[in-house]
C-alpha cells in the first residue's frame, strides 16, 4: 500500500523553494547596486571588486530557495541569519559608489532648512548642554540603534508570520534608506566645514571615556560617509517602536524610549539636521504603516 502524503506535506517544500519577501527585497537591492557599477563602471574606481561581492552575495541569497527540499536545514539557517549581516555588508559597500556619482549638493539646503526652523543650527545650539555624563549617555543611546532591530527579531522569533513580516520590514526600510543616499547624499553638520568651524568644543574632549570610544569605533566601523538624508537612526527606531506595540511586545515602552534616545542623540551627538530627523521619522512611520497595517490583531 502506497504511503498516504498529506497535501500540507507536498505544500511545505513546495513553499519554501518559493522566495520570501525579504529575499525579493535584498536580490532587488543587490541587482540595483550591481547595475550601478556596470552604468558607472568608468566613474567608479572599485567598480570590478563592488560588482563581484553584489554577484556572490545574490549568489548567496539564491541558496536558500535553491536548496529548500535537498537541505531545509541550510535554506532555515540562511533565512534566520543572512538577512542582518547582509543588511551590513551593503551599508559598508555604498560609499565606494555614493561618494563618486553625487555631490553634497543638498547639504545647504539641511542648513537653511535648521536656521529656518529653530533659528540656529541645531548642534551649535545644543552645545551649551554638553557634559561628559550626558555625552556618555547620548553615546550609549546612539549605539542601541544597531541593537533595535536584533531585539525586535529575537522577541519575534518563536512567532514565525511575525518574525516574517517583521525581518522583510527591517529590510525594506533599510535598503530603501540606501537608495536615498544615492538621490539625497549628505554627510552631516559634524562633518560639514560651515557647521563644523562654530564649534567651540570637541565632542571627544568634552566627553567621557565612553563618547571617546565610541568615537571611534564609528570612525573605524561605519565606511560610508554620505548616510545623513533620510535619517536611518530615525526610521528604523521608529519601525522598531511601531512593531513592537503592533505585536505586544512586553518590551514595547522599552522601545518606545530607546527611539526618543535615539532621536535626540542623532541630533545632540552632531550626526544629522533636524530635517533628516523628521525625514526619517516619517519615511519610518509610512514603511511601519505599509507593511504593519494588517497585523493590528497579531498571532501569537
């Protein structure tokens, strides 16, 4: 007697093959970048290496769906794991093209648009706050923008349309703050001579040993410079918040909280412009519209 197979069975391998939607999203976001070397091949110095690491990394990507029924094990494993470091990896690439297609040619207009709103720019203005605690602090703040997303995943994990959804919306707001780098290329007030040169203390001397270090480490860690317009620290802090409260975390005022950190040490800390903040915070709240709207009643 033949063995009976349940459709629910035949269905499962079957719908893992298929690509989920964070996949579409980073094959479309690596494609992009990969045609953006071949268009620009003779403006961009790095072209030849930039396009081989796109090529391997949708190579990569295309495991996943590829090995679904011989090794779901490894399609699992890819689909958990890939999504952030490759979040990663992509940011780090972008100023090797960013920093040769377009000049800073909207940075003046993120100036006027602070001495419009507030009368002054904004960092200049919040210097006479400055202490080292709260240096340290704000440091501390800016930092947990890189521990958001990871959180808001790890509380998800076990829920799995939740966790789905929730990594595809990380990923999109991502990716979508990186072509807007492209069109909207800014490297900040702290990095802006006009700005920078009123000024009257150091950010690492005024500090404490954790501004110093971190200082640093961003120096060291973060490669590209023109990631200012939107505000990523904004949007994603947003998201997070919003997802969380859309879920139910129980950590969901702990969200809440690290974004409005987050916010005032992006601007406190010299990064961005008030208009990248609330760029940012509204690109955020319309991907959390777009792609939570449906999940106000969430499974558990």
């Amino acid at each position: 007697m033949a063995p009976v197979t349940s459709a629910r069975t035949v269905a499962a391998p079957a719908a893992a093959a298929k690509l989920q939607p964070v996949e579409k999203i980073e094959l479309a976001a690596l494609a992009a970048l990969s045609l953006v070397q071949i268009l620009f091949w003779g403006r961009l110095p790095k072209a030849a290496p930039m396009l081989l690491l796109y090529l391997a990394l949708i190579a990569l990507v295309a495991i996943a769906p590829l090995t679904a029924a011989r090794r779901p094990g490894l399609t699992n494993a890819l689909r958990l794991g890939l999504p952030i470091p490759l979040i990663l990896i992509v940011y780090e690439t972008l100023g090797q093209s960013i920093s040769h297609l377009n000049g800073l040619w909207i940075e003046p207009h993120l100036i006027r648009f602070d001495q419009w709103l507030l009368g002054a720019d904004a960092s200049v203005y919040l210097e006479r706050y400055f202490s080292p605690n709260l240096l340290d602090a704000a440091h501390i703040a800016y930092v947990t923008y890189y521990l958001l997303p990871v959180g808001l995943l790890a509380l998800l994990f076990r829920r799995r349309r939740a966790f789905e959804r929730a990594v595809t919306a990380v990923a999109l707001t991502f990716y979508l703050n990186y072509a807007l780098y492209f069109l909207f290329p800014a490297v900040g007030p702290r990095a802006t001579p006009a700005i920078a040169s009123q000024y009257r203390y150091s950010i690492a001397e005024a500090g404490g040993p954790v501004s110093r270090f971190v200082n640093k480490w961003l120096d060291i860690a973060e490669l590209t410079r023109q990631d200012c317009f939107p505000s990523a620290h904004a949007s994603i802090a947003v998201l997070c918040a919003a997802a969380a409260f859309v879920h139910r975390l129980k950590a969901r005022w702990l969200f809440a909280l690290a974004c409005a950190a987050i916010l005032f040490s992006a601007l406190f800390l010299r990064y961005h412009y008030t208009a990248d903040l609330i760029a940012g915070v509204l690109f955020g709240g319309a991907v959390a519209w777009f792609t939570l709207r449906k999940q106000l009643q969430p499974e558990v």
